[in-house]
C-alpha cells in the first residue's frame, strides 16, 4: 500500500493544490493525521508545496476574468491564509487594473446583451414593454457583479457605457 508522501506526490503531479486541500485529500484517503503532517513537512522541504505561489498562480490566470474580491473569496475557500492573498493581490493587481478590466467586460457584455435582445427579446410580447436599455444594463450588471465587481463600480461604468 502507498503511503501519504506517495499519494501527495500522486496529486501534486496532477495540478497545484493548497495545504489544506492537499490534507483533505489524504485524510479522506484515510491516513492518519501524523503521517498527513510528515507529509506535507517533507513536500514543504522539498518546495513542492506553496501556498504563496499557488496564490500567485491563481491570481495571475484569473485576473483577466474575475475582480479581486472574488479572487479573494475563492482562495479564502481553498484554505489559504488572508495575509498571502492580500500579498499575491498586490503583486499581480496594478492600480486601477480592476476598474479597466470591468470596463471592457462590461462593453463586451454589452455587446453581446445587444444582440441577443435584437435577435430575441425584441420579437417577445412579454419584453415589449421594457425598455432597451434598462433591460441590458441590468442583464450586463447581474453579470459583472457575478464576477465580483464592486456596485457602484458597475453602476459607474454602466452609465458611462449607456451614454455612448
């Protein structure tokens, strides 16, 4: 039978995981604790196992769909600490990224609404009494704070985005 350094290694040639979904895993594997924690000191050791640069990682491929806050959410739920998040945050996050990115979601999204509400709700009777333009900015802010951007930052560049 394998031990917990075995299988760890078995998982991390698969893909990055944190710590703490790596311990879930062996615990459900069944492994007793203290053999969980000699495993992940020696992959600590080994430097195959870091939260800080699995957070960096993950920062870095979701940055360009997904605001920071809702970076934060999903790193807080694969168990990595507040203080290495906030860390990988600032070192991928450049100062008024955020808003620039939601902007261009926001004019992509736009686009799109506008052409299925052309192709689709226009023809629609129970869509006929409303009007355009509430019904894309508020199909396109549903969306953008499903990603996790702040409201009054959607509500800002909606206005803006409604005024071209």
């Amino acid at each position: 039978m394998k031990g917990a350094l075995d299988v760890a290694l078995t998982y991390l040639s698969r893909r990055m995981l944190t710590r703490c979904e790596l311990c879930q895993r062996l615990a459900r594997k069944g492994f007793p604790s203290h053999e969980i924690a000699a495993a992940i000191e020696r992959l600590l050791e080994w430097g195959y196992l870091s939260d800080q640069e699995y957070a960096r990682a993950y920062c870095l491929s979701k940055q360009t769909n997904y605001s920071q806050k809702r970076i934060n959410y999903d790193l807080k739920g694969r168990g990595i600490e507040e203080g290495i998040i906030e860390q990988a945050l600032r070192e991928t996050y450049l100062p008024g990224q955020e808003a620039e990115l939601c902007r261009k979601h926001a004019q992509k999204l736009w686009v799109e609404e506008s052409r299925r509400w052309e192709s689709t709700y226009r023809h629609k009777k129970s869509y006929e009494k409303i009007p355009r333009e509430l019904m894309l900015r508020q199909k396109v802010g549903q969306k953008l704070m499903q990603k996790g951007y702040p409201q009054e930052m959607v509500f800002e560049i909606l206005e803006g985005i409604a005024k071209e």
